[in-house]
C-alpha cells in the first residue's frame, strides 16, 4: 500500500489524539471520512459502481458470463475476483509494483465470499452441472489514500445490487441436446439479492486505542491492523490480522466487537441510498468519472 | 524556436497548455517547510515539493547548544542525532544551485526541526507572499505557511524557551480541536482556491464555528464556510473603504442609496 514518512513528533502528535478520540481531522475513531457511492458508471459491464471514501477511489465492474459450473458444486454458479492497482493510484503501482497488493486483495476478497449466504450461487445455476452463471468482479483502484479494503467491498456491494444478469430460457431440440436462450428483452433480466454481502471493516491498532478508516499518517502509526468482514446481521465472514506487529488476545476481542458494531451500522444507510439511486432511475444525472 | 506546448495563431505564439503551476519554484529568501528525505555526508536532502529535492548543508543549520564553531567530523557522524528522515524542518531559501535546487539554512531561531503538530500539503501558488509567515493566531493555535505550499500547524508555545530540545507536554483536547479545525478550514479554501494568508484562515476559522470539526470537509458545508470567508472579506475591505469617508453616501446600482450607519449595524 502506498506509504507516508512520518516524523517521530507528528506520531505522537497522532497516537495522543486517538487516545484522547480526537484525530487529526477531527473524526472520532469510529467515524469513516466523507464518502460517496455511484452505480452504473461502466456502460459495457452488467453491473458498475465507483465508491470515493476520502481520496480512495476504487471502481468494480461486474461481467456475467456463461460458463462451466466447478466440479464441487455442480449446482452453483460462481465469483471471481481480480482487482488491479493501477499506476494511477500511486507512483509505487508502477509496472509490477501493485501485482502483490492486488493479489492480497483479491485472496482475501475470496475469503470473504466463500460461504453460502453471501450471495445466493444456486440463482446463477443455469442447468446442473452444464451451465452456470459466473460473475467476473473486476476491481480497479483508481486512487490510494488508506482503507482500501472498507472502499473495494462497498464497491462490490453496490456493484452486485446493480448487476442485471439476463434471463436465460433452456429449451430442447430434437435430438434432445440443450440450447440456452437469452431472452430479446434487454431489460428481463435478474437482480442479486445483495442483504448478506458482508462490507468489510479495516480497524487500525495506535498505540492502545483501534480506529477505523485511518489516513496513511496514522497508517503509518500503527502496527497491526485486523480486517473484518460484517454482515448486515452482525456476522463475521472473514477475521485477518495484517501488519508485522502483534495483537492481544483481548486487543482483538474488543476490535472485533467495534468492527461489529461498525460494521452493522454501514449496511442500512447504504442500502437505503442504493435503493434511492435507483428510482431515480433514467433522470438520475451521471457524475462519473470528471464530477 | 518555439518550445513545448505552444503554437501559431496568425502570426502570434501561443500557448496551448493552460494551468496552475503545482510545483515550488523557490527564490531567494522564502520560507519553506520540508521533510528530512536523505542523511549524507554533510549534507541533508530535503523534500520541498519542488522538482529537486532541496539541501541543507552541516554548516547552514545552527549546532545544538548553539556554539560558533567549524563543523568536525564529529559532527558529521552526529548528524543523524539531530536531523533523521521523516523530520520536518522549518528554513528559509539561502542561494539556488544551477540546477534549479534550493539551498537552505535555518540559521535562525525561528527555524528548525518542528515538533509536534500537524502538516497541511497544498498548492505552493496559493500561498501569498507576505512580509512574515509565521503567525500566532488569535484562535489559539501557531501557523507556518511555507511557500512550497506546506503549511504547518502547531500549538502556541505560551513561554519564550525554544520547542524541542526537552520533555514536551501533551497537548490539551481543546488545542486539537482548534489545530483540526484549521487544518479542515485549509483543505476547505484550497477546495476553493482561496489565496491563503494569516487573514483569510482566520475568518475562515470564524465562519466554520457554527459547524463541527468533522463535518467541514462535506462539500455542502465547505462550499458554504468559504462563501461566508469571502462574505468577511467584502465586508472587511468595503468597511476600510467605506469607514475612510464616513460622510459619504454608497450607491449601489441594484438596491439604492445607503450611508455608512445604514450598512454596517456596529457603527
């Protein structure tokens, strides 16, 4: 991840504040920074979304295809993530830089979405063991500034309330071999049910306080950070410590019950302001990419 | 010969590239605000947003302790004791190399390693060039507005004794809130592209007032502070103006004919 050099005044400069729950920018340490959320910005994907959570800027484009089912789960479709640091986000992601990173992020992102109730995989069965619906997550971090896990799962969660898989008819011929028919319509297709998709909760250790989407300054306070993935329900998917330091036992009890308690509290405003966007529906006005 | 970036328009050169300049482009006598990036032998290299990193020489900062001495090569190993990377250092521009990189030296009480508080990194052309730029603002907190567009924000220092050299007290809840609130207030009038002076921070600081630290940096809520800013600031310079011939009479093309009393509630 992109790094910051801090002096040894300004870390206690920070490390004191967060104790005290006042940060430099004045949030407390389980406030996010300012963020905003768009859908539907990549014409030729199923579904987009492009999330802005401070100067992070992380864009996911999602891609239905027909594929093969894995030989496991012959009645399930399945994901696939990729997520690519671009050069643009920060000079380090230069040529092969951010092949590492990006791959951390794409393991752990499997992680997180490898459990029944996430997304429902039995929709994307087409015909049992034929024919499945595979959904392609392309992530693309656009800019770096902290948190880029918190920033890429609201943009998968947007993502995968906006993707519209079409509706797909199987019908026989004579010889009795399969045909799959996509239907003429463009707008008959199939939306996720995206309610258990966990967002997850990035929780920085400074100094004997934890705070939640930190800036690369006080990034680079801390030594250990846990990753958490929460559900709507308060159900963690997914638990990773990231960082050479080390953490407690009972350091990562209470961050766990903070990611929980923070993590909850995401869910509902995003779902309501997803479901806003989309009544909006055609007059919605499109940012983009140059608002 | 016509350089990059321009071309001919009926006979004229023009330019075809438009912009503000975001790199420092320091003289002779600015004030800047850098990062220790390099310890080498008699010599640190310093971060100053400038296309070169900036250098400061063994012999242009003042010894700890303060004698006037030649440099030994004691001091040349000891450097790392007293200047290490990551360490910000308030200085002013002493010469400029050849090459475009600056010299500089913090031969003066004034300048030096900074302590605690908290940098601000923006656009070297909004900072305005003013006689001073170290400023205590009433508000209660300490300002350096760096010409290289780092602006450092610290607490007052309430006795005479220079910051680091001892044990620092922890800073009061009630100087952070004031030191973010400002930091806010400056990410605030970049937004805007606001020229960024002791002045304007502080009226920016008194119309954010209303607001809580953490809500400035909405774009609603900024838009909305840097609009009552620029409110002051009519009302300050229009007052001067205005206050200067009290016996006059203001006539505004859309809403009539005022006097001083009738514009101004304080008077």
């Amino acid at each position: 991840m992109a790094t910051v050099q801090v002096s040894e005044a300004e870390k206690v400069y920070i490390l004191h504040g967060i104790r005290d729950d006042l940060r430099v920018d004045g949030r407390g340490c389980e406030d996010y920074r300012h963020m905003e959320i768009e859908t539907d910005v990549v014409s030729n994907t199923d579904g987009s979304a492009k999330v802005t959570l401070g100067h992070t800027a992380v864009l996911v484009g999602i891609k239905a295809e027909i594929g093969k089912p894995r030989p496991m789960f012959p009645g399930e479709g399945y994901l696939e993530f990729f997520v690519d640091c671009s050069a643009n986000a920060t000079p380090e992601f230069e040529g092969r830089g951010g092949e590492e990173l990006g791959t951390e992020l794409s393991n752990t992102l499997y992680k997180v979405f490898n459990n029944k109730n996430s997304v429902n995989l039995k929709s994307l069965c087409i015909l049992k063991g034929e024919h499945c619906w595979v959904l392609y997550v392309d992530v693309l971090l656009l800019q770096c500034d902290g948190n880029l896990y918190d920033a890429i799962s609201i943009a998968i969660k947007a993502a995968l309330f906006n993707t519209k898989i079409p509706k797909v008819h199987i019908s026989s011929d004579e010889e009795g071999s399969k045909e799959i028919e996509l239907s003429d319509d463009p707008y008959d297709c199939m939306r996720l049910n995206v309610e258990n998709v966990p967002c997850i909760v990035t929780l920085c250790k400074v100094g004997h306080r934890h705070v939640v989407d930190a800036t690369l300054q006080e990034k680079a306070c801390s030594v250990a950070s846990l990753v958490m993935a929460v559900t709507q329900k308060g159900t963690v998917t997914c638990l990773r410590k990231v960082g050479g330091g080390s953490l407690d036992p009972e350091s990562v009890f209470e961050m766990t019950e903070t990611g929980k308690r923070v993590g909850k509290a995401l869910h509902a405003p995003l779902m309501s302001l997803l479901q806003q966007e989309e009544k909006l529906g055609k007059s919605r006005q499109k940012v983009g990419f140059l608002g | 010969m016509r350089g990059h970036g321009t071309y001919v328009d009926e006979e004229k050169l023009t330019a075809s590239v438009a912009g503000e300049v975001q790199e420092f482009n320091g003289e002779v006598g600015d004030v800047v605000v850098g990062r220790i990036t390099e310890v080498q032998q008699k010599r640190w290299k310093v971060e100053t947003n400038s296309r070169l990193d900036s250098v400061l020489l063994l012999s242009a900062v003042n010894l700890p302790g303060g004698e006037l001495r030649r440099r030994s090569a004691e001091d040349e190993l000891t450097m790392r004791e007293y200047l290490q990377e990551g360490d910000l250092i308030s200085a002013e521009v002493q010469s400029v190399f050849s090459d475009g990189a600056l010299s500089l030296h913090t031969r003066s009480l004034k300048y030096g390693k900074l302590g605690q508080g908290v940098l601000v990194q923006l656009s070297p052309s909004l900072i305005k060039r003013q006689k001073t730029h170290f400023h205590n603002l009433p508000c209660g907190a300490s300002i350096i507005l760096g010409n290289n567009g780092f602006v450092w924000l610290y607490p007052l220092q309430h006795n005479r004794k220079r910051k680091l050299e001892a044990f620092t007290p922890p800073i009061s809840l009630a100087d952070r809130e004031v030191i973010s609130r400002l930091r806010n207030c400056l990410l605030a009038l970049t937004a805007h592209k606001v020229l960024l002076y002791d002045t304007s921070v502080l009226y920016c600081y008194e119309s954010s007032l209303q607001h809580q630290v953490k809500d400035i940096l909405k774009p609603e809520i900024m838009e909305e502070i840097v609009l009552l800013t620029s409110k002051s600031f009519w009302n300050m310079k229009a007052r001067k103006a205005i206050l200067s011939f009290p016996k006059h009479f203001v006539i505004c093309n859309c809403c009539g004919i005022f006097t001083a009393e009738m514009l101004f509630d304080d008077l």
